[in-house]
C-alpha cells in the first residue's frame, strides 16, 4: 500500500491504515521510523469504494468512513453505522471517537464548507467546528478532550480546537506534504499524522485543559460554538 489516508491507533499501540489507492481492506503497521505496513486484513465482501478515515471505537470496534460511516467486524463483515447516510450534508471524510464515546466525523465538503459534527447511533447530527475551508484527517486528544483537524491542501497545517469551545488554534505547521490522517496514541503523549507514503510522529507538548496557544491566529478556518462560522 502507498499513499496512506485515515490512520488510527490500537490499544496495542499498532497502527490502522486506510487507503483510497488500496481499498482491499485496512492495514496494520508498527511504529518505526519507516513507513512499513504489515498485516492487512480484508473485507469479506467487496472492497471499500474509496477509504478515506479509520477510527477504533472503545470496544475495539474499526470504523471506515467510504461512501458512509462503516463498522467493520473481525471477519471482515461491513455495516453502516446507521440507517442511511442522510444525516451527513456531505461524504465523511475522516472519523474519531471522543473519550466519551461521541463520534465525530470530518465531513467532505465543498471549498469553505466543511465541518465537524457528532452523530448519534439514531443519526443525530450535532455540528462542532463549521466554515472550515478544506478536509483533513482529525483526531480528539484523550485527555484534553481538545479537537485536532488538519488542512491537507491549502495550508497543510493542523489546527486545535479547545474542548470548552472558541476559536480554532493552529497547532503545527511547515508540513512538507499534505495532512492525511490525525490519530493520538492511547496515552496522548504522541500525535501521529500521515502524509505522502509516511507516517510521522508528533510528541507534543500537548495543550493542558484551558489552555491557549501564544501562537493563536487572528483568521481562524471555523470556530467551535454551535457549528457558528468565524465573524468577519
């Protein structure tokens, strides 16, 4: 597989891969400075259409975010998360399990309107980040319970968004390829972050709750209040 998009991270600290390039199934790899997959294992019945997110829920579950938000059994059997994709104003893009239990899903929208929102298993839509301007991996921290969500595109950065609301925050730049795919390890004290035909590793600091960034910027892509866009 090359090209890796959605990443997650197990309990056992090894990576999931998904690739729109590869949609046989999801791939596992270990950390290590070469971006090296390992193991894969496939669907049981027709691949994916074009994988995008990966997230592994609290009991283990794999989501795929394709053409709808999938769960993914051990054998390899595929399900939608709910009935029906009209929940979502767009294709997910990237998926992410809050330390509570919320899904949240990085939907793939037009230019300037992308957001983030939590859906419920009935499909409940709840919008979190709004009038972002490209799509990107995200991941939320585990501790923190602060949103991650990268640009892939136009900036290639990865922006912060406080858990107790406000203006998004960037977090890190100067990337030398598009963000892919966000995801924290279990223990929060690594970011990893895959790009063109890598995998890196961030090892913070993270932000401590209610904590701001001295770097904040003045034109953020969305906010976080109610899905309400940044004010001009």
């Amino acid at each position: 597989m090359s090209n890796p998009d959605g990443i997650a991270v197990r309990d056992d600290g090894s990576l999931l891969l998904v690739s729109e390039s590869d949609p046989t199934g999801v791939f596992i790899a270990r950390r290590g400075d070469t971006f090296d997959p390992g193991d894969a294992f496939s669907t049981s019945g027709p691949p994916f259409q074009s994988p995008d997110g990966i997230a592994v829920g609290r009991d283990g579950t794999v989501y795929v975010s394709d053409a709808a938000v999938l769960a993914m059994s051990p054998s390899g059997g595929l399900r939608p998360l709910a009935e029906g994709e009209a929940f979502l104003s767009d294709p997910p893009a990237a998926l992410a399990w809050s330390p509570e239990g919320r899904l949240l899903v990085y939907e793939n929208g037009d230019s300037g309107s992308t957001r983030i929102v939590e859906v419920s298993c009935r499909g409940t839509v709840s919008p979190l980040v709004a009038g972002i301007p490209d799509r990107g991996g995200m991941a939320v921290h585990p501790e923190t319970r602060d949103i991650y969500f990268g640009l892939q595109n136009t900036l290639r950065e990865i922006w912060r968004v406080p858990a107790k609301g406000g203006e998004p925050i960037v977090f890190v730049t100067g990337f030398d390829a598009r963000t892919q795919g966000l995801a924290f390890s279990r223990d929060g004290r690594s970011l990893f972050v895959s790009t063109w035909q890598r995998v890196v590793e961030i090892t913070g600091p993270f932000a401590r709750p209610g904590e701001v960034s001295s770097e904040a910027d003045t034109a953020p892509p969305g906010s976080r209040d109610g899905g309400r866009r940044p004010r001009s």
